[in-house]
C-alpha cells in the first residue's frame, strides 16, 4: 500500500508540473488579443449610437389654404352661371358664378378673393341633393408644419432638437423622409396631447433621398423627436456612474 500511495503522489506532482506549466507565447498572445478586443468593442460602441426618441403625430399645412363655393340644387326658382370652368386658373376679385332668383329678379355675384387654379367637383349631400362644388386652390410656397406626442416622456421635448417626419401619402422607403427641428413646445396640452411647431430644414419638402415633394393644403404623418444621441459606451459609462 505505502509503494502505491507514493506512485500515485508522484504522477499527482507530475501532473501538476505539466498543467501548471503554461507556454509563455499563450501568455503573449492571449493578452495581445485581449487588449485588441477591447479596443474594438470600445470602438464600436462609441460609435454605435442609440438614441432616445418619442413617436408623434405630424400634420403639414400649406401657407396659403384652398377656398371653396358648394351650390345645393334644392330650388327650382334658382338659377346659376358658371364663369369658370375645370383647370381654369383665377385672380383674387374674379367672378365664380352668378346666382339667379326669377321669383324675385334677383342676382347675386360671387367672387373669389384669392388666386389659384379651379377644380369642378359635383356630388350629393346626406338628403341625396346634387351639389356642385367650385374649389380655388392657391399655389403655396410656404408650410406650417406641427407634430403630437404623448404625454410620457413629454417633458424631454426641448427646443433644437432634430425631428425626422414621414408622410402617409410618400413612403418612406420610396421618397425618404423631411428633417426639421423643434421651433418651439406649446405650454399648454391639446386634446391630451403635447404639441410643438417644426421649422423644416429647407424651405422646400424636400426629402433625405433629395426628392421635392409638392406641397398640399394638407399632409399627414408621423414624425421622430430625437432626444438625444448618446452611443452606448456613454450609456454604460453613465449608468454606472449612476
């Protein structure tokens, strides 16, 4: 037994020796890839951003907004001249139509007090009537354009900060999306809802892909308040610190 005991504690020690033994290139190189690692993961998430944001409702008007002059069909006594026709672009003060009552010899002229360009729509109201609809639409150069965002996270909405808008009617993938900044936050809550005017980044709609959307009397969309832009190695760094 003492002959096996010893035997067995000389292949222990000559084990130990073995596996305690460990080359000094593994040593090397393993800190050398070590340090590389580090260097690369530092690197890519300092750069790697990771915003915080809040979605909103976006809602674009047109500077200059359309008019219009409906007619309901329901008297037989009147009678109306039509001195536009579709297509036809106008002057402010120039005359739509002309109203005829025969039963009392009446008239009555209406104009247009904007210029714009003419559009005829003809349909029926609720009571199944023909209507007839003259719409001026004026050409417009300028927008207003307001986003909504819910109350979470509202009070982080600040003025600057960078909004990127997508509209319904022009996909994203497609035309791209408008870029603006937070022009100023209304004080007060509407519809339960927080709401900020958008000053575009060009006067025109134009788009991230370079496409110049026309301007409409109303476009919807939503729109992306970035709150800020913090990579994630500031993320971490901050979390720990706090």
């Amino acid at each position: 037994m003492p002959d096996i005991n010893q035997s067995l504690d000389t292949v222990s020690n000559e084990m130990e020796e073995i596996v305690g033994i460990i080359p000094p290139w593994v040593v090397r190189w393993g800190i050398t890839v070590l340090f590389f690692v580090t260097i690369i993961v530092t690197y890519i998430s300092s750069h790697v951003r990771f915003p915080d944001s809040i979605q909103g409702s976006v809602i674009i008007e047109a500077s200059k907004q359309p008019g219009k002059v409906t007619i309901t069909r329901n008297h037989a006594a009147q009678e109306y001249k039509f001195f536009v026709k579709d297509g036809q672009t106008v002057n402010p003060n120039d005359t739509l139509l002309v109203s005829f009552n025969k039963g009392d010899g009446k008239s009555e002229v209406i104009t247009t007090p904007m210029a714009g360009k003419i559009y005829l729509v003809n349909g029926r109201n609720s009571e199944n009537l023909l209507e007839q609809t003259i719409w001026v639409i004026p050409k417009s150069e300028g927008v207003e354009v307001k986003i909504r965002y819910p109350n979470k996270g509202a009070g982080n909405v600040r003025v600057g900060q960078k909004v990127s808008i997508g509209l319904d009617d022009y996909p994203e993938y497609e035309y791209g999306f408008l870029e603006g900044t937070i022009l100023y936050v209304l004080p007060i809550q509407t519809e339960n809802n927080h709401e900020a005017k958008i000053i575009l980044s060009t006067d025109k709609l134009l788009t991230s892909q370079g496409k110049e959307l026309p301007i409409l009397p109303l476009m919807e969309g939503h729109g992306e308040i970035l709150l800020n832009d913090r990579s994630i190695f500031q993320r971490i760094f901050n979390s720990i610190l706090h």
